[in-house]
C-alpha cells in the first residue's frame, strides 16, 4: 500500500514488520537464556497466510481461536498475527515440502473451529512460495513514457520464465486528485466531504459497481455544477499527481527498474534463463540490462538517508542505483569494484547518509512481552544499538499525527465518530472514489485542503447534523507525537519485530542485548527468518 500524503509529509515511521517468537531467544538475565545465535543461511520456511476481514472487536476473537487451532497443526514453527483497519491476517510458518498439504491442514482446522467464531464467510487461505529476493532489470535509452510502456512489458514476460515468482516494475504510481479548497467551500455554503459523494454520482458511461469512472466524473465543472458552482469559483482543482515511489538512475539517461524475486532452488540457472529471455526482447529503442553483480562483491550496497532529496543529488556513478522514495533508503549496484572505494568515499561527504550492505537475505529480530507500555519503550532502547543492522524506518521516534475523538463533543454537535475519520481521511491521504476508465484505470480521490501537521487538520471542518461547521480540533484531541513501535502477536504474545540482514541477526550477541535494554524477567528477545512480503 502506497503511503498518504500526510505520510510523506510527516515522515511517518514505515513499519516494524509483523512478529514471530520461534528462532533463538534471549530472555532478562534473571531468567534462563538460549544460544544467541541463530545459523547464517537458516532453512526458509513454507508461510500460510489467512486473511478475512472483520471489525476490531471480532478480529481480536477470531485470531485467538485461529491461532489456537493452528498451534496443534503438525510441522507449524511460528504463527504471527496483525489486526488493523481492513481486517485480520494470521501468518503461519510451516517446516516441510508439502505447501498444499499445510494449507489443506490449515483450511480444516478453521473449518473445525468456525462454528465458534464469528459470523464471517471462511477466511481466504494462500500459501507464500519460499523465494528469495534477487536481482534489478533495468531498462534505460528512451523517454520516461517509452520506458514505463516497456517496463510493463517486459514484466509481463519476464513472470512466465520458470523459477520467477514476481516481476515488479518499479514505476510512480499516477493518479488523478480532486483538490477541494476548504475556504472556497465555506463561502458557498458546501460541506467539502459532499464534493466526493458529488464525483460519485452517476454519470452516461460510468459503471458503478466497478467504481469505474469516465472523464466527466473527474472534470471539476461537472462535479460543480451540481452544487450551482463554476469551475471559476475555485473551490475545486483537477491534478495529476504521481505517488512517490521507487526510481532508477543509471548514468545520466532516464532508466526505470524491475524488481525481481525468484523461487527459491536454482537461483544461478533462473538468472540464466532470465539473462536469455531479455536477449531476445524487441522493445524498440530501449536497452534492457540485468544488474550485474560486482567482482568479488558478496552482495550490493545500500543507503539510507534521513531524506530522499539527499540520495536523488549523490554524483552518477557506474551500474544502477535504485532508490526507494518513500523510505529514504536506496541499492547500489556496482558494475565492478573498481571505483567503489572512490564512490563510496565522495558519497558519504553527503549529510546524514549511511552505507550498509543490502539486505538480501533477510530475517528479524523479534522482542515479546506481557506489558505493552514497556514493550514499546524496550523497542525504542533496543533500536539505538541495533540501528546499523535494522530497517531504518523500524521503530523511528518521528512524529506521527494522532487524532483521538471525543465522543461526548462529538454528542453534543450531533455528529459521529464516522463523520470526523472520514475528515481525517480526505483532509490527509483523501478518499478514493473510483478508477478512471482507461488502461492503466488511474486512482481517482478527492482530498480537501492539505493538512501536514496538527494545526492545519484541527482547522478541517466537520459538518453538523444542524448544518453548522466544527473545527476538527473542538471535536477531537490531535496531537504530533513520536511513532512508537505498533503491537502485534508473536506464537500468542505481544511482540514488536524489527526486520534486519539474516547475517546480522546471526551476529547478534542477544544476551548482551537484553541486559543494555534492560529486559524484563517476563519479556525476550528472539531472532530467525522472515515472511516474505505479502
């Protein structure tokens, strides 16, 4: 899922990754510790993942029983959960060959506990190949149109060579915005929020139960119009805005990227295959290269910087750099070693940037505990002296808005929890409305003003069932506050997991860990493999 604005705005911290509790564990030194390492190319497991959705109150029910049956499933090494606004996920590790064998167990030991839990369709059941993540196409010579078009392609053809799991073009993410200017409305008597159900509306060529939309849903005078305004009166905007997101640079020309994951097995011979399969590719004026892999190099080189504008100025260098936008982190693919240390060395004179080795192989580092509020500092301790080895964004102390609603004001003005998250919503990120009828079907959303901090959303107003307007900040409390680590259930615990090099977790001395973070006789810490991404 793409980050909202507001996100990108506030430098929202990303994720620190669902957790699991198998793999080596380090508990308080009052307490029996394991061995502190873990094998440095530990076996991948096969992951089932179960997914539904489902309101809070159900979620927290249906994982627990979930998770119960799925303990007594033989073969099950780690079972892992999240909750959040679009439902439950429980992720299951199994050790064995038999994927489907799993998922079948899987499937049966719900139905078996269906009858207690609630109301819901059976959830979805998928199985996540092992697969590991490899290599960069990258396609450089034409215009940036020409080289999305090709990328798209390319990717199409690349998914049928045996042995690649996925081919993912790494290209912005354009979509249509309806900017409605708060002001303006106010001085036209219209709620903003009506703009969205306005675009909505039927219209000739519009199929509602797709959510497919043809250009006159997006046009601002047609959408004006209905409220007896003109596209002159400012109070909306169409804009083209592209989501910010991966980007290849590779010399000076434009470039654009694919990212790759390969099924686990012979990694040499599906690189040889896909090698064969871009040679015969015809994709006029473009060059379509697989990054290469330096000489003696054991694996690229990545950086992470506090902002993205810092890695976008770093001088060209040889090979591709493929830079991931909303995390401020970037892989560098050397064509050779030759002037590595060179690069290396004019590249680390920019502020703030660190140079690591790329995660290839990648595993985590898990911390479990009874007490939330001090599983959540322990987190925040236990990322200052493992920063060089975890995802950087992994338990970051920078701001997030947090936006609580009162319910007794919201009583007072007659208005309801829903009505003040739905102007959180289109005053941040900005409600999605449909798809516009065309190849790419381009996201369309509205979004009302540009709130990026707390003063700026508590001025969003809410419209009462009277018709007055509230500010948001009368109706709830909004504050800018540091990102703690989100809780999550490692094998039915609380847990916060940190994402890290599978060779860094190996080096990992955990119970000198627990002792500088000053674990609790209740609370440990465990390293072992991740999931791949969902």
């Amino acid at each position: 899922m793409r980050p909202s604005r507001l996100a990108a705005a506030l430098g929202l911290a990303a994720h620190v990754l669902a957790a699991s509790g198998c793999g080596d564990t380090a508990r308080s030194p009052s307490s029996p510790s394991a061995a502190p390492t873990v094998p440095t190319a530990p076996r991948a497991p096969t992951w089932i993942r179960v997914t539904w959705a489902c309101d809070a109150a159900a979620c927290e029910h249906d994982v627990e029983q979930i998770e119960q049956a799925a303990s007594g499933i033989p073969g099950v090494t780690t079972i892992r959960s999240r909750v959040d606004s679009s439902g439950a996920i429980v992720a299951i590790a199994f050790d064995t060959e038999d994927a489907l064998g799993s998922a079948s167990a899987v499937r049966d030991a719900i139905a078996a506990t269906q009858p207690a839990l609630s109301p819901a369709a059976m959830p979805t059941v998928s199985v996540s190949p092992r697969d590991v993540a490899s290599r960069w196409i990258v396609l450089s010579g034409a215009t940036m149109p020409a080289l999305v078009d090709a990328a798209r392609t390319v990717s199409t053809r690349l998914e049928r060579v045996a042995g690649v799991r996925q081919a993912t073009p790494c290209v912005p993410e354009r979509r249509v915005v309806l900017e409605v200017d708060p002001q303006a409305a106010a001085s036209f008597g219209v709620d903003p929020s009506r703009i969205a159900d306005l675009a909505r509306a039927p219209v000739e060529s519009m199929t509602l139960r797709g959510a497919v939309l043809d250009a006159a849903a997006v046009d601002p005078a047609v959408v004006l119009s209905r409220v007896g305004a003109t596209a002159s009166s400012g109070l909306l905007r169409r804009v083209d805005e592209d989501v910010p997101g991966c980007e290849v640079r590779a010399g000076a020309a434009p470039a654009v990227g694919i990212s790759l994951r390969f099924t686990e097995g012979d990694t040499a011979g599906v690189e040889s295959a896909v090698a064969s399969s871009i040679e015969v590719l015809e994709v006029g004026g473009v060059s379509v290269w697989l990054t290469p892999i330096a000489r003696g190099a054991a694996r690229p080189i990545q950086l992470r910087a506090p902002d993205v504008e810092i890695l976008r100025r770093l001088p060209p260098a040889d090979g591709a750099l493929v830079i991931d936008a909303p995390r401020a982190s970037a892989v560098w693919f050397p064509d050779d070693l030759t002037h590595v240390a060179a690069t290396l060395e004019q590249w680390r004179a920019a502020p703030g940037l660190h140079v690591a080795p790329a995660r290839v192989d990648v595993g985590e580092l898990r911390l479990s505990g009874p007490d939330d509020a001090r599983l959540r500092a322990a987190a925040l301790r236990l990322r200052e002296h493992v920063v060089d080895a975890v995802d950087p964004d992994a338990g970051s102390s920078t701001p997030r808005l947090e936006v609580v609603p009162d319910r007794v004001a919201a009583a007072r003005f007659g208005v309801s929890e829903s009505d003040v998250v739905r102007v959180v919503t289109l005053s941040t990120s900005g409600e999605v409305i449909g798809a516009l009828a065309d190849p790419a079907r381009t996201p369309v959303v509205v979004r009302v003003g540009a709130a990026t901090d707390a003063r700026s959303l508590g001025e969003a107003t809410v419209a009462t069932v009277e018709g007055a307007r509230v500010p948001l900040s009368a109706l709830a409390r909004i504050e800018s506050r540091p990102a703690e680590p989100p809780l999550q259930r490692c094998d039915r615990r609380r847990c916060v997991v940190f994402e890290l090099e599978a060779a860094a977790a190996a080096a990992l001395e955990l119970d000198a860990l627990a002792r500088a973070i000053e674990l609790g006789p209740d609370e440990s810490l465990g390293v072992g493999p991740a999931p791949p991404p969902r």
